[in-house]
C-alpha cells in the first residue's frame, strides 16, 4: 500500500513516474496548449509582481531606450520622409514578420519535426508556437488599452486620441510584428544555445522585421521597441516554464 500511495504520490508531484512522463501540448494533446497559453497569461501579466532587486539591471535600460523612443517619435517619422520605393520594400519584409506568418512558421517546424521524427525541432515549433500566441495576446491587451494614434504624417502620437471609452483593435502601441517575431526569435535562439547561426539568423530576423515597421511607416520607434522588449521576455518565459530537460 504505501509503494502505491508513494506513486501516486510522485505522478501528483512531478508528474513523471516510472518512465511515464506528463502530458505535453501537441497534436495529440491540443487541450494542453489551451492550458499552457493560459497558464502563460497568467504568469506574464502578474510577473511584474515577482520583480527583484537585481531585474533593475536590464529594467533601468529598457525604461532609458523606451523613454528616448518616445522623444524622438515623431522626429523620427519626419525624418523618413516619403520614399515610396522604401516604402513599399519595409511593407513586403514586413510581411514575413506577421503574426500569422510567423505562427504559420512555427508551426510549420513542428510538423517538420514530427514528420523527421526531430524531437528538438519538433519542441522549438511547438514552443514557438506558444510564444507567438503569447505575444499576440499581450500586444493585443495593449493595443486595446493604450489606443495610441497611427503614423499619419500629421506629427501627431497620442494616446487615446478620442478618449478613453475608445477602443481600437489595430492601434499603434505596441508593434505586435516585433513582440511576435522577437518571442520567435527568443525561442529559437534558446534552444539551440550553442549553434551561433541559429542565433544570429533569428534575433537578424527579429531585428529586420521591427526595424522594417518603422521604415515602413506603419509604427513609431517607441512601439518597436516596447513591442521587441515584451516578445523577447515572452520568448524567454516560454522557453523556461516549457521546455524539455533533453533539450536546455
């Protein structure tokens, strides 16, 4: 009896016993990934609340880059000018760093690594997957709520620009291209820690997307780089509450 309760006891616990390992978000198991994701959303928007003394090491920073963002805002999209040539070149990059195209990109490396029987890649997929879902949610929550203005060419970002009882799905603030291919980004580079073209490649994507949004007028600096900050923290989230031992 108490082998048995031992068990129970383990499996409850760990949820590993016996070489019986606990249920994992994938095809067989969608179910999971609804529990992840929630489970996710929880963890990130109460994580402020975990914060620590020494997080004031990369918090400080960030808070400097963000704030001289917003200063420069729209110097910087008069600066641009109207290039359309530039224009239309940022918009077709920008494509590629969709939310769609990058969940679709995610998930394609899933179904690569179950048909390869990869279980590594199979894992960043999915992973990935997760992250860019994460992300969007977050970015989307923001953009509800800050209902910041976009690029007019009137010189104008404000902030709620119609009050706040105004909501706007599609507003500025934050670049939800840049939080969803930095969250990819994060998750690729993690785990392959130690293949230095993987990691260039991903954060060089990253970057070339969420500058793209800028060049393309489609996002004020600030907005990028809130949008950059955020996935590549989800990314890193993610990748610490969900990944396998076999594959750090």
């Amino acid at each position: 009896m108490d082998f048995r309760r031992s068990l129970v006891v383990c499996f409850l616990s760990v949820g590993i016993c016996r070489g019986q390992t606990a249920t994992i978000c994938g095809l067989a198991h969608p179910g999971e990934c609804l529990k992840d994701v929630v489970k996710d959303q929880t963890g990130i928007w109460t994580s402020p609340l975990r914060a620590k003394k020494h997080d004031a090491a990369w918090l400080l920073p960030v808070a400097g880059v963000t704030a001289l963002a917003f200063h420069f805002d729209v110097r910087a999209e008069n600066a641009l000018g109207t290039n359309q040539r530039m224009l239309d070149t940022s918009r077709k990059v920008a494509n590629f760093g969709s939310p769609y195209a990058t969940a679709g990109g995610a998930v394609g490396l899933y179904f690569v690594g179950l048909v390869t029987r990869n279980e590594h890649l199979r894992e960043t997929g999915r992973l990935g997957t997760e992250a860019v879902v994460d992300a969007g949610l977050v970015a989307g929550a923001l953009k509800l709520a800050t209902d910041r203005q976009r690029l007019d060419g009137t010189g104008q970002s404000a902030f709620w620009p119609n009050g706040t009882k105004s909501f706007e799905w599609n507003s500025s603030f934050p670049s939800g291209h840049a939080a969803v291919s930095w969250a990819m980004a994060r998750v690729a580079a993690s785990e392959y820690p130690k293949n230095k073209a993987v990691q260039v490649a991903a954060y060089a994507f990253a970057t070339v997307i969420s500058v793209s949004r800028v060049t393309g007028r489609a996002h004020f600096p600030s907005d990028v780089v809130v949008g950059s900050a955020l996935g590549y923290l989800i990314g890193g989230y993610v990748t610490r509450h969900r990944a396998s031992e076999s594959t750090n």
